[in-house]
C-alpha cells in the first residue's frame, strides 16, 4: 500500500489504513488544505473538479467537493473528463483553481488528487510545499450551514474543448476529411472513450473503430501507452486497413500512435511530429525535458529556432516554455503542449495537430515517421528500499562520470558524444527511473545495463563500508 504526497497533489492506492494509502481521511485532509490555500491566494473561492473513469473516482471526488464545500468553496463539476479538459474549464469558468481525480498512467489501485490554480496550470512548487504545511498542521476551520459553498454539475466542457480546437488557424479540418482516414482506437476504457470519438467525428473522421472506448474504468491492460501494452491496437492496425492507431491514457493528456502497419510511431516522436508540423507554419522556440529525445532538438535547430530543455515534470516544461515563449513543447512521455490553446499536455489537440499534419504530407504514417531523426530510448527503473541513499547514488554517479558533460538540474544527465543517460527519483512512484538514448535500442539498452551496474556497485560498495 503506498501513499505519496508531493508538491503536485497526493497520489496512493485505495484500501488500508490513514496515512498510508489513499484513504477518505487523507483525501478530506488533502482537500481541505488546498481549499485553504485557495482561500488566500484567490478572490475567486470556485473550483473546477473533473474526474477519469476510474471507479474510486466518483468516490473521491465526493469527499473533495463536499470538502470544499464545507470551507466555503463553491465546485463546479465536470463529473467524467479529462485532465486537459478540467485545465481549460478552470479559466472559462474564471474559477480559483481545480482539481483532477485521477492517477494517470497508474493501475486501476491507484489514484490521485491533481491540484491546479487560477490559470488552469499545475501549481508550483512553493505552492504545493504550502499546501503540504497546512495539511500536515491539520489547522482546518469549515464554515457555518448559511456560508456553505454550492455545488453543481456541467458536463459541456468536452464539447467546448473541442470547439475551441476546431478554431485554432493551425487545425484542418477540411484538410482532413479529404483524406478519409481509417483509424482504431484504444482509450483504455477511460474517459478518451468520450472524448476521442467526439473529436475525431468533429474533424470529419467518418470510420473509427474503437478499442476498449467504454468509460468504465476497468482497464483491459496496463493502462501507460508504450509499445509492451500497445499490443492488441498494434494487431488490429496490422491486419485491418487502417491508416492509423491512436492511443491516449486514461486522463487524456498523453498521445501514442501507430503507424499503418502495425509498427509503434514512437511515443517520443509524437512531440517530434507535431513540432515539425507547427515550426514549418509558425517558427519559434520548443521545450522538452531532460529525458526526451534528442530528436526534437535536431529538428528545432535543423529548423533555425532555438531549443531548450527544463526539468521532468509538466510544470517545469510550461515554466521554460513561458520563459521563452515557445511555440510548441512538451514531453517525450506523448505529453503535446501547445500554447496557442492552454499550456497543459493535452492530447486532444495532439490528435486534431497531427491528423492535419499527416493529411497535409500526404504519407502514410510510416513514411512520416522515417523523416525523423533516428534514435531509440531505453527506460527502465530500479525499485528504491529504505536502505538505498537516492541523492548519494546520483553524486557518486555524477562524480564517476565528471570527465563527461553532466546537467544536475533534475537527477543527473550524463551526455555522450552520440547518446545520454538521465537518471532521476520518480515524482509519482518509490523508483528511480533510468532512461538511456543511442541510435539503436541496444546502445541505448547497453548504457542504461551498464550505468545501472554502476549503481549496484556503489550499493554492494556502501553496505560493505
């Protein structure tokens, strides 16, 4: 059982006692310490809720708005959506905040309390270590019965995102609805079931075979987009006649896709796509973070533009992205950010970029993907023990590779001549994630083998010490 509280929100899996999971008493908790928080820093006391199909999240989400509710707060609720959804319904509502009932790419035990403020964006990070201060001094004040906050329920807002996509300049639907396309979907029985079909249909997409669309929360595989869980939209692609897969996770903010042929397009590459698409029409600065794909940079400095990396995490990203006012960014996980409609990952807008991308090439899927620069990520983890010193794996591992050009800015990134190794503490789960890219998979594999061989010699090291 695993509870993690964090500058993002809290994130656990049900069952269990407080304080260790996710249970109702932490859920009210966490939800009265941002109410609070909220109240201080806003004038606006209204927030946002939306939710995933998980089947905790109904659940949840009543503890959260009654919470709120009882310090004042009036909630909006969005019931099923998705996360880039409840983004921009935080602003359209002119809300003070929102929050986001979900635990992305984690299994069907887990979930998460999202928290977002008057912009629509992932708190910061002094922001979230206030809210973790009030929640742990449990200093809670709830409002009498005549001062209590309303509570109601719009379930528009996936039409308004949709809309408001359909009137970006830089979205064609004309363009792709001349092109017919044929393609699957799987949505994880999540809430893309809604979404994605809503919007395909809104940009002229007539033929649409859904994969697992039911919004029940019961996921009919590991719910994370990448290929080892891709497997039965790969065989549907492969032996139908498709012209593409797509793929979103249960909260809607990741994008994966599938080439005609069954073949991963690379969820990596999803950004690198989209980017080539908006920089050919709109030349600008992109963002991604230290543990995507060199691929973007080539194509931003092929391109003239200037490219810039920020720390793991969306709200890293969207800083550096104002910072520098880039046109496109986002994260090699298929996280799309595109500013032009909120700065949120928001794979909706991914696939209405993409579609008028591909139908304007007029390439198979295939073919596109080959323009790209050619590289392969490995990504593997380590599962971390209270004996492991996280911050003195990562020194000694800079130290051994100081010779190298080394970026601490967010764990450690040793970059080589031709290929990198990124080595981080996971936000979300008890890991360390290493993730290593070369031009083939097993230059990347041999890296990511070889430098976590490091760290075991540096554990055996330290326990015989």
């Amino acid at each position: 059982m695993t509870l993690i509280k964090s500058i993002s929100g809290i994130r656990g899996t049900l069952g269990g006692k407080p304080g260790d999971t996710l249970s109702p008493v932490d859920v009210v908790k966490f939800a009265a310490a941002y109410g609070i928080w909220l109240k201080e820093n806003s004038e606006n006391h209204k927030v946002v809720i939306g939710r995933d199909a998980r089947p905790s999240g109904e659940m949840i989400t009543k503890l959260a708005a009654s919470t709120l509710q009882s310090l004042g707060i009036d909630v909006v609720d969005l019931e099923l959506s998705t996360t880039p959804t409840v983004e921009m319904a935080v602003v359209m509502e002119e809300a003070g905040g929102g929050i986001v009932i979900t635990a992305s790419h984690n299994p069907i035990q887990w979930n998460a309390l999202k928290l977002l403020n008057h912009k629509g964006e992932f708190i910061s990070a002094a922001d979230g270590e206030k809210i973790l201060e009030i929640a742990d001094a449990e200093d809670f004040e709830f409002v009498e019965t005549k001062k209590l906050g309303d509570y109601s329920v719009n379930r528009e807002y996936i039409h308004k995102h949709i809309e408001a996509i359909l009137e970006l300049p830089l979205v064609d639907k004309a363009a792709i609805e001349a092109r017919n396309f044929r393609i699957a979907l799987d949505c994880v029985n999540s809430t893309g079931g809604i979404a994605v079909p809503m919007l395909l249909h809104s940009l002229g997409v007539k033929e649409v075979k859904g994969l697992y669309c039911e919004p029940n929360g019961l996921f009919p595989h590991n719910p994370e987009p990448i290929p080892e869980n891709l497997r039965d939209i790969s065989r549907e692609v492969e032996n139908g006649d498709y012209d593409l897969g797509i793929v979103v996770d249960p909260d809607v903010d990741r994008l994966a896709l599938v080439c005609e042929d069954g073949s991963m397009f690379g969820e990596e590459y999803t950004l690198v796509a989209i980017s080539d698409y908006i920089l050919s029409h709109n030349p600008g600065a992109t963002v991604s973070n230290l543990s995507s794909t060199k691929a973007l940079k080539e194509l931003t400095e092929k391109a003239g533009q200037e490219y810039h990396t920020s720390a793991v995490g969306e709200v890293n990203v969207v800083t550096k992205m104002k910072e520098v006012d880039a046109v496109i960014g986002g994260e090699g996980n298929g996280g799309i950010i595109y500013p032009d409609l909120h700065h949120g990952r928001d794979a909706l807008v991914g696939i209405a970029l993409f579609l008028t991308h591909l139908a304007k090439s007029e390439k198979p899927v295939s073919m596109l993907r080959a323009k790209y620069p050619k590289y392969q990520i490995s990504k593997n983890k380590i599962s971390l023990t209270p004996e492991i010193d996280t911050s003195a794996i990562l020194n000694d591992i800079q130290e051994k590779y100081k010779a190298h050009d080394v970026i601490t800015i967010d764990g450690v990134k040793i970059e080589f001549e031709s290929s990198w190794v990124h080595l981080r503490k996971s936000n979300t789960e008890p890991i360390i994630r290493i993730y290593a890219e070369a031009a083939s998979m097993s230059t990347a594999d041999n890296l990511a083998n070889k430098i976590i061989d490091d760290i075991r010699e540096i554990v055996t090291a330290k326990d015989n010490s």
